[in-house]
C-alpha cells in the first residue's frame, strides 16, 4: 500500500513519519508554518538517511528516491488530495482542532485524518470535524526509523474502515500495531511510561535511590532497554510533564499527578538531552 500522504508538522516527529513513508514508497507532502522549520525537518530526514547509507542499511540511490518524494510545504492546501493526513503538532488542543477543522472541509471524502497525539484523547479532536469516523490516532514512536511501534487509537465515533486504512498504511511503512479500542487519556503506552516516570521522579525526589540506581533496577530487574529517568531526559521533561498533566486532568487519578520536581526542572529549563541536563548531566 502506497500514496499521498501529508504530514502536518515537521519537527522530530513529523519528519520521522516523513521520512519512513517515503522510503517505503508513499508520495509526501511534509507542511510546517515556517521555512525555517521545514529546513531543519528535511535536513533531519537527510541526515537520518545519510547515516542508514554509511551503515549500509540503505542505498544511495534508494535514500535519493526517497528524498525526491518528500515535498516540503507552508501551504495546508497541499494536503488536499492525501489519502491519509497525519497531524503532528505540538499537543496543544486548540493547535489541533483548528487543524483539523481545517482539514475536514479541504480533503476528500474518504481521506483518513490521523492524530500522532500521546496523550489527547481522540474524541476530542474528531469533536471538531464533521466527520469524526474518520478520524483516528497513530501514535508513532520517537526516533520514528528505529522504534517499531504504532500505537493505533479508536476514537468514540472511528469506523472499522477507517481502523484498517490506518493499520494499512503503518504497517506498510513498516510497524508493528497495538490497537487502543477506548480512547483514554494517554492510550495505553503514554498511561504506562508517565506512570512509571512519575514514581521513578518520587523516588529520586524523595532520596530513596539515585537516578542511576532506579533506572539499572528497572533495566537489570524488569528487562528494559532504558530506564524511565533516562527516558523522560531523552524525550524531554517538558513532553513527559505535558502528558501526565493532560492524562491527569481527564483522569483526575492521583498516579498521573506530576511531582514539584519535575515542575521545578521544567522552570530552570533543566529539561533532558535537549537542554543539556535533566536527571542526568548531558
């Protein structure tokens, strides 16, 4: 399965999904509001491809193809004959819905329009088309080209076509899908991580172990990859903190309450990898 796709967004994200469809054969318009961002996203995409060729995962003429089918845009218009849109902005509701209000009078009828969201619930954004059965979450994760997962979302009113368009086309682009039948806040994966990174947090915050203690003992003893405060560092403080307080907000379960120190960090912008130190010195 190939065609048009639009990715709305072209941040680290955005430009992951760009660059994993368009290597599997997708036609791509990747669309931002600025210039600039589009040239950091596609200069991200270039470089991603670059380090496949030199590891030979990928060959030089193949990462070519690929780049000549990503078109860079500001226009949303461009987005108007995609079989599938992809939004991917910054996980702000009202961002969202003018988007996809946007969207739903621009694209066709049958065009699926789909929510990168880690934490919105889809509903919320399908209330602001006229066609909420066509919207659905794909919740693809960071680095997009390394990690497997697509989390696919039902939201109240998504249909069974609409369900298999996304699966089809995730998995043509080579994941693995997970389907959340009840869209609740933070689907299933962002519900676990924050979970685990809120206790984590306390733990630290609290004195009980280090940083690095906490994060081997969930390495060594349950068979992570990473630990979860050297995974909120890499995804940033400020996202994870984002996430819970909106899982928080719709749950209102004591779990997901973010603790000071995270607020705190988010303040003096010590928010990860990004910043340079979070939990950890980067």
């Amino acid at each position: 399965m190939a065609g048009k796709l639009a990715v709305i967004g072209a941040g680290l994200m955005g430009s992951g999904i760009a660059q994993v469809s368009a290597q599997a054969g997708w036609d791509v318009v990747l669309r931002d509001v600025t210039d600039e961002a589009l040239r950091r996203g596609t200069d991200a995409i270039r470089a991603s491809y670059d380090k496949f060729v030199s590891k030979g995962k990928l060959e030089a003429h193949d990462a070519d193809a690929a780049l000549a089918r990503i078109t860079a845009t500001t226009d949303l218009d461009a987005a108007a004959d995609a079989d599938i849109v992809v939004e991917a902005v910054f996980e702000k509701l009202e961002v969202k819905h003018e988007i996809f209000r946007t969207l739903d009078k621009l694209v066709r009828e049958d065009t699926v329009l789909a929510s990168n969201t880690s934490a919105i619930p889809i509903t919320k954004i399908a209330a602001a088309t006229e066609h909420p059965e066509r919207v659905v979450g794909t919740h693809f994760f960071s680095p997009v080209p390394m990690m497997q997962l697509c989390e696919l979302v039902r939201g109240y009113k998504t249909s069974d076509e609409t369900l298999a368009k996304a699966r089809q086309f995730a998995e043509s682009v080579g994941k693995t899908c997970i389907v959340v039948n009840r869209d609740v806040a933070g689907f299933v994966t962002t519900r676990l991580i924050c979970a685990l990174v809120v206790e984590a947090t306390k733990l630290y915050e609290s004195g009980v172990a280090s940083a690095e203690d906490i994060d081997l003992a969930c390495k060594l003893g349950f068979g992570h990859a990473m630990g979860p405060l050297a995974t909120a560092d890499l995804t940033g403080v400020d996202i994870l903190l984002h996430a819970t307080d909106n899982i928080y907000t719709e749950s209102q379960d004591e779990k997901f309450a973010p603790p000071e120190l995270m607020r705190r960090m988010v303040d003096a912008g010590d928010i990860g990898r990004k910043s340079g130190q979070g939990f950890y010195k980067h």
